[in-house]
C-alpha cells in the first residue's frame, strides 16, 4: 500500500488541498503513517496516527528522519480502544475492502467520526459506492467450480461443486478473464460522513451490451477523495485492491439489449448473498452456502442458543484466569500439563496454548 502510486497520488492531491496549518489531522488505521505524514508535510499543526499493529512504531522514525516527529503523535490501538485529547478537523482513512464493506472497518470510522471530528470537519474518503457488472468468465469458472465435476485421482469430487459455486473469488489482475456483459451497477452508496450503519443491500438493474454465458458478478468500489474518485474497477490503472468475482452457478444465458435484475446483500459481519434475475432464469449464491458447517454455525449464534463451554472453551477460561492472578506463563503451562484432564499432551503443547492467548490478552 505504501508503494501504491496511483491510489497515493490521488489521497496526497485530497490532503494538500484540505490542509491548513491550523489542522489538526486523524489518520485512522495509519499503518506506516503514509497518509498522516503527508498531512504534516502539507502544514497540519498536529496529527495522530491510530494504528493496533505495533508497525505504527515505525511511523515515528520516518516521522523524524523527515523532520515531522514534532507534529506526529502516535497512538498504538484501536480507536475504540485509544483516546484523543482534542477534536480534529480531517479524518483520513482507507476502511474500505475490495466490497466496500468486506473488512467490517467502517463502524470504526464511524466512531472516529462521531467522537473526534469537529463541526464542519472533513472525512477523506467522503463517498463510496459498491458496483457489480455481469461477465463471461469461462475460465475462471472451469478453474474454481466446473473442475469439481471433473474425476481427479480416480475419484468422483463433485460433491464439493455446490460449495465452490458459493465462495466469493478474490482475484489477482494477471488472473482476471473476463468479458464484460454490461456496464458496472452501483448496488450500493454510502455517504461516510453520516452513514450509521455498515449493512450492505442492494438492488440494481443493468442493460446487457453484449450476448453471452454469465459466469459471474465482476464486483469493484469507488470512492471519493476530495474532488476526485478513485477507482478500484480491474479496467483501470493498477491498485492494491483485488478484483472480485461472485459465481453464477450454473452460468445464465444473457441476451444484448434485455434487462438484468441484480441484487446483493451482507449484514455486518455477516455473510454475502448476492443473486441475478433474467429473461433465461434466476439465480441466488450466498457464501453461508459455501460452509459445510453453516447450520451449525446458525444454531450457535441464534439469540436463543445457550451455549454452554466445549472443553477446549473450559481451557481457556482457566488459563485466562490464572494469567489474572497473576502467574507466570510457566507456572500456567506446568499447572496445565500436571492435569491430564486439560488435553495437553505435555508442558509444550500446554506453553503454546498458553503464549497464544498471552499474545492476544496480555497487558
């Protein structure tokens, strides 16, 4: 993403013609700081870099080898979880995932945006929209769904087929063949600076250009960074994002000139549905279909469920406990292997499990 010239250029053109040297500058999710750090350069009195990866560290020794240390703050966690100690007056992020909201970022923003931002402050991005386009992709769709039906190793695999027919394809540009049906839909807009909610459903109609086998749903995002949009669509200049393609199982004929009803819908956090109506047919995907164990996950999230703790959950509690107590990691993982009822086959198996929630909940 720092090496991202085309996607960079076009934030550092939104920056330097937003910033002033009253600014005070909130860069969400700043990784490296890039985006932050442009904003000190552009004049900002003073910016916070909010990052919960420990690479914001390095954002600091940029910052000085630059001679910006004196504006930068930076701030390890996440936004919910850090606290500024003033308003500000820009919030730049990049909380949006090949689908818009494939990333469940935006609620973040959101926050950030309602607890930060002054009156009459700005958000780069401000817009964003999710658009889809029908496409014949007969090779992609041989590669990821067709080649269930095929013998493979002398045994029959096509059970898996309905599975892969449902799997949200994330591409890479060198891969990406297909032929566009009809132009992009915006199935989704969402306008950051006052959206509440990060749920995505959308319904649009799209006229075919083009007769031919739909394989799939081509799907891109743009968004708008002061004046301009960027635009993460394959059929333009290269960016970090990856295409996506959402299956169309078993492919429908289109014929040039007819209309297309697409729909698509994902709650927060939740799994995709995405569907295409027209003259030879229907048909409707979602990516909850392409887990084998999706009722099962159902039934553990109903509101209703009552749970209960599986042996494994029993572990965890134990050893989150002891951690509170204050023992060591060797003391736990000893404690752990000496009861053979805990499932450790022996001290280091118990010392893995240990170190991997000491990494996650440790103060």
């Amino acid at each position: 993403m720092v090496f991202d010239e085309f996607r960079n250029d076009l934030y550092v053109q939104a920056i330097r013609n937003l910033v002033t040297p009253d600014f005070v500058v909130l860069d969400l999710g700043a990784g490296l700081g890039v985006h932050g750090l442009i904003a000190a350069a552009a004049g900002a009195k003073r910016v916070y870099l909010v990052e919960p990866e420990p690479i914001v560290k390095i954002a600091m020794e940029i910052a000085r080898a630059n001679g910006l240390a004196d504006r930068i703050v930076v701030l390890e966690g996440k936004i919910e979880e850090v606290e500024l100690p003033e308003q500000v007056d820009l919030i730049i992020s990049v909380f949006t995932g090949n689908l818009l909201f494939s990333e469940d970022l935006l609620p973040s923003l959101f926050h950030a945006r309602d607890r930060y931002l002054k009156p009459g402050g700005k958000l780069i991005p401000d817009l964003a929209e999710l658009l889809l386009a029908p496409v014949s992709a007969p090779e992609l769709h041989a590669k990821y769904v067709g080649r269930w039906s095929e013998p493979n190793m002398g045994l029959d695999f096509s059970a898996g087929r309905r599975f892969a027919a449902n799997e949200i394809l994330w591409l890479n540009r060198g891969e990406l063949k297909v032929e566009r049906l009809g132009p992009g839909a915006a199935l989704s807009a969402i306008d950051l600076t006052t959206a509440t909610k990060a749920d995505c459903q959308g319904e649009a109609v799209c006229h075919i250009n083009t007769s031919g086998l739909c394989h799939g749903l081509l799907g891109w995002i743009r968004m708008r960074l002061g004046d301009e949009w960027l635009s993460t669509d394959p059929a333009g200049p290269e960016v970090h994002w990856q295409p996506v393609l959402l299956p169309i199982e078993p492919p429908l004929q289109l014929e040039r000139d007819e209309e297309v009803v697409i729909k698509l819908q994902r709650p927060a956090k939740g799994d995709w549905t995405w569907g295409l109506a027209a003259v030879a047919g229907t048909r409707r995907h979602s990516s909850f279909l392409a887990r084998a164990d999706g009722p099962r996950r159902l039934q553990k999230m109903a509101p209703d469920n009552c749970p209960g703790i599986s042996a494994n959950g029993e572990n965890v509690l134990r050893i989150l406990e002891m951690m509170r107590e204050g023992a060591s990691n060797r003391d736990i993982a000893q404690t752990l292997a000496d009861s053979r009822q805990e499932g450790f086959r022996d001290i280091e198996e118990a010392m893995q499990a240990v170190q991997r929630l000491a990494l996650r909940y440790a103060k």
